[in-house]
C-alpha cells in the first residue's frame, strides 16, 4: 500500500492538504482539509487534478472518495463519473 499527501502552498504558508491511498488498481482520498477550514474550489481544483493525474500516471483505474457536496459538484464539472451514494442514519437512543 502506498500513501500519498499533496501540499498546496501559498507562498510559504501551507493552504491545503490532500492525503490519497493505493492499494493494486485501488486508489482511495481520505482527506481534502484547508487551512481553517475554509473550502477553496480552486485550491481543491487544483489538487484534485494533480492527484489524479498521479493515480493515472500510478496505473490506478478505481477511485473511492467519500466527498462533500461541494467537492461533488467540483468532481462532476471534472468530468468524474458518480457510481454510488452513501448514506448515514442517526438513531436515538
């Protein structure tokens, strides 16, 4: 298994991460965080793009990426093709 983490810097200030897996032809995004937790489209553009023209590069043919709805809508207007949902259930108790 081989892991990767991508830096997206501004200046010498660290902007953004993204953190992605291999495993065979299995490639696997854990994490997209922003500094502050303020959501950048460009910034995530950019390392979305960079990484998956690595996992290309890399031999990779699969993704799974649990996304947000704003990263969604970003991987649609890239082309990504949506397979499937997840979907979360709360029960009280």
């Amino acid at each position: 298994m081989v892991y990767k983490l991508l830096i997206f810097y501004n200046k010498s200030e660290i902007e953004a991460a993204i953190y992605f897996t291999y495993y065979n032809e299995m490639a696997e995004i854990f994490g997209l965080d922003f500094k502050d937790n303020k959501y950048h489209e460009d910034i995530a553009r950019n390392l979305l793009c960079f990484s998956f023209n690595k996992m290309t590069e890399d031999h990779q043919k699969h993704l799974t990426y649990f996304a947000t709805d704003k990263e969604s809508v970003l991987l649609i207007n890239l082309d990504m093709n949506f397979i499937s949902g997840y979907l979360l259930y709360l029960i009280k108790v």
